[in-house]
C-alpha cells in the first residue's frame, strides 16, 4: 500500500466509520447497546483504525529514512574514496614518478659527481614523497587551511622539476591572490601541477608557458601550454589516465571552465590545458 493511500485511508475512514458506526447503532443497536455505552464504543473505534493506519504509515516512514541514510553513507564513502584517490595521484604518484625518473639517470651516470648530485636528488624526492603521505593523512582527517598560498614559490618549484628532464618553463602570472578563496587557491595549483606532469610524461616537450591572468571583475583565465608532440584524439579519456578527468573534475567542482586541446593532424604541435572562470560563474562556485 502506498504512502498516499495510507493518508488518504487516515482522513477519510474515521469519518466513514463513525457515520457507519452511528447509523447501525440507532438503526439496529438501540435496543442492545445504550446510549451511554454507544458513546464509549465510537471514539474506540475511531482510534484503533486510526492507529492500525499511522503504524504502517511510520514503519514506511522509517524504511525511507533507513534507505536515505544508507545512500548518504554510501555518498560519503565514494567521495572519501575520491578525496584519497586524488590525493595519491596528485602527490605521491607524481612523486614516485619523478623518484623513477631520477633513478634511469642515476643508472646512467658516469662520474662521481653525476652520481653524487642525482643521489641527492633522489634523497630529495623521499623527502618530498614522506611530506605527501603525512600531508595525505592530514588532510584526510581535516579540511586543510590554506590562507596564502606562496603561488610563484611553488610553480618555481615545478619549474625546477622540469628543468630537470630538459624542459624549459615561463611563467605570467597576474592573478592577484585575494581573487579566489584558499580552496580554490589549492584547486588551482593542483591542476597547474597535473597538466606540468603531464607535460613531463607525455609530451616530449621542450618549452611550457603558464599563463594566468584576471578576466572581468572577479574572472580569470589560466592556461599550460606545451611544444611537444600532441596527443592521439580521445588519448586524454584512455583507460589508464586519469590525469585529464581529474582535473576536469576538479575545476568542474569549483564551478570553472575546463578544456584540453591537443591537435592530432600530425602537422600542428602543442597541448594547451585552459581553466577559465568568468564573473557570471563566481556566484555559482561560491552556492557550491
């Protein structure tokens, strides 16, 4: 029986039953049940259909609120899952890939010194793969607090990494800090991040421009841009790679524009990875 039957049944049927219930007492009753006695019997009446009707009505209640909290806790573990997911690939999966890296060119080396600097590049990386995993952890546990992100210190940081591999790297940055939130802050820079790595895996690339700039009052367009070969047409939605998707995910999250272009005529070269917010878009992020 459906819960609007049930209502329905709760509106209408105490109303039935007393009419039925006072027509056959003064009909058929009169001589056997008194009149005092009627009046006792009628309000019991009405209340045991009454409460026979609310029971089902709240066990079906209750089944709702059941399924509804057993969806909400089946929400919450595919979005922790997504949280850690996005925490290994954009810390320690880059990380141990910059560690292999490191090591191909360790097993290359043919002087002492060679070894001697890339073996402490190598420390280095540990380092920075120790710090991933316990700033996993931390922010597993709690949001994390971003208040001014040092932007130029981190991106110089990336620049350093891919200088390492042979790839040059400009940055224009014009986006003034108080133009997005810490959250967006982190957003940001983590697909900054994701696109360089990339660059790094897959372009064979010789040159990567970050640019990032304010677009209208509260807009800004922020783009990667590489030399290198290009990718295949789909290769960015490839079983395996999950870089483009979660940096989709993530800019779609904070209420952005997202677009990856890579030509595959074989003639043009270059990827460009583009996050754009325009003024329209920063009421919706912030509802968000």
């Amino acid at each position: 029986m459906k819960a609007v039957t049930i209502k329905r049944l709760i509106l209408w049927t105490p109303t039935f039953l007393t009419a039925a219930w006072e027509y056959a007492r003064h009909t058929f009753l009169l001589p056997y049940v008194s009149m005092d006695t009627g009046n006792i019997i009628s309000p019991i009446l009405v209340f045991l259909v009454t409460v026979t009707l609310l029971s089902k009505l709240f066990r079906m209640h209750d089944n709702v609120q059941e399924e509804l909290r057993r969806e909400q806790a089946v929400k919450a573990s595919i979005q922790e899952r997504d949280q850690l997911a996005r925490e290994l690939h954009d810390g320690i999966s880059q990380s141990l890939f910059l560690l292999s890296v490191k090591l191909d060119r360790l097993d290359r080396a043919q002087s002492s010194e060679e070894i001697r600097e890339t073996t402490e590049q190598i420390r280095g990386t540990v380092r920075h793969v120790y710090e991933d995993v316990r700033e996993s952890i931390a922010n597993l546990r709690s949001a994390p607090e971003v208040s001014d992100l040092p932007w130029l210190q981190s991106l110089s940081g990336a620049a350093a990494e891919l200088q390492d591999s042979g790839i040059e790297m400009g940055i224009d940055w014009k986006l003034p800090d108080v133009l997005l939130t810490s959250r967006e802050k982190v957003e940001l820079l983590a697909i900054i991040r994701e696109a360089l790595m990339n660059v790094r895996k897959h372009a064979a690339a010789s040159f990567v421009e970050v640019t990032c700039r304010q677009e209208g009052t509260d807009g800004f367009r922020c783009s990667v841009t590489d030399d290198g070969v290009g990718a295949a047409a789909g290769a960015e939605l490839a079983k395996g790679r999950y870089g483009v998707r979660m940096m989709n995910d993530r800019a779609r999250g904070a209420g952005w524009d997202f677009a990856f272009r890579s030509p595959s005529d074989g003639q043009k070269q270059g990827t460009t990875v583009e996050i754009v917010r325009h003024s329209s878009q920063v009421g919706r992020a912030t509802q968000r």
